[in-house]
C-alpha cells in the first residue's frame, strides 16, 4: 500500500513540476535549491494530530484536525500516514473524500482508507498554502469502536514547496486520546 501512495505522490510532483516549468513546453527543467540549514525555522516540517473535536464516545463519530508547521515556507504538496488501532476506531468513509475533509488552510488530493489501521492522505496546490506556524490541512473523520485510550501515530512520507524544496525537517507527532 506505501508503493500506491508514493506513486501517487510522485505523479503530483510530476504534475507540479510541470506547472512549474511553464506547462512543459520549457526544455530545462526546473532545479530546486535546497534551504541551507540556518534558513529552516525551528519546527517548520512537523505535523500533528489536534485534540478531538467534541466527545468521542463508543458507537460515535469524531474528528481530530492534522495541522502542520511550513515555517517560512508554503506547503504545496504532501504525503501523510495516520496509523491508529483499528480495534477501537475507523475512519468514516462516508464523509468528506473517503473520510477526509480540506481543512480550512489546507487542501486533500488522494486518500486511502483501505487499509486497517493506516490511512494515507496527499495534497497538491500549484501555488502552495501558508506560510504558518499552525495551519489546518485537514480534518479526519472517525467512528469509535469501543471505550479506551488509544494512540495516533503521524507519519510524515514527503512534504514540498511550491518550488518542489522541502519543508523544514520532515516529522510526524504521536497524540493519544480516549474514547468514551
């Protein structure tokens, strides 16, 4: 399933590079210079899950936000993995794009909830979001199984600029929360 998400990844930074070089009809392709390691702000690259929205109580339905930090930069393209314990919760296919919603300063291009215990999330905006310290990239929309603490684990596949340079030291954030 990661080898899905990544070719999927790796055909939107196609797609961006070639915006990037005037639709493709440049006969030089575009060359990124990475940011020296002085310019990265501290924590730019680190994404996290948010506190759940409302009350998660068995036999219910919650959310949680993924936020993320670009530093100075703007965040144009991402891949994320959120792996949770599919004994106490799913993902609730049925809103948003397959249980995934834009958050108000970000944007979703693909999901894949398909897998138990993983969900795989990637975004592409030419122009890039942000830049921020906290931007809302999106809200996950989950079913509670069963009472208990359980722990979201976000891991980070690739994050980029609108100029396909990395944003800041890629990193997930582990959280835990407990449903009801």
């Amino acid at each position: 399933m990661k080898q899905k998400g990544l070719i999927l990844f790796s055909v939107v930074i196609t797609v961006m590079l070639l915006f990037s070089c005037g639709g493709g009809t440049s006969s030089k392709p575009a060359k990124a210079t990475p940011l020296p390691a002085s310019e990265i702000e501290p924590g730019a690259g680190e994404m996290w899950l948010g506190d759940v929205d409302g009350t998660a109580t068995a036999g219910g339905t919650f959310t949680t936000k993924l936020y993320i930090n670009t530093g100075k930069q703007k965040i144009a393209a991402y891949g994320v993995y959120v792996y949770y314990d599919d004994t106490m919760m799913t993902i609730d296919t049925a809103i948003g794009n397959a249980g995934i919603s834009e958050g108000t300063d970000g944007f979703v291009a693909a999901v894949n909830p398909n897998e138990p215990g993983r969900v795989m999330i990637s975004g592409f905006d030419v122009y890039g979001k942000g830049p921020g310290k906290e931007l809302h990239l999106a809200t996950i929309n989950w079913k509670a199984k069963k009472a208990g603490k359980t722990d979201l684990r976000v891991e980070v596949d690739k994050l980029t600029d609108e100029t396909t340079i990395d944003v800041g030291n890629p990193i997930g954030k582990s959280t835990s929360i407990t449903i009801n």
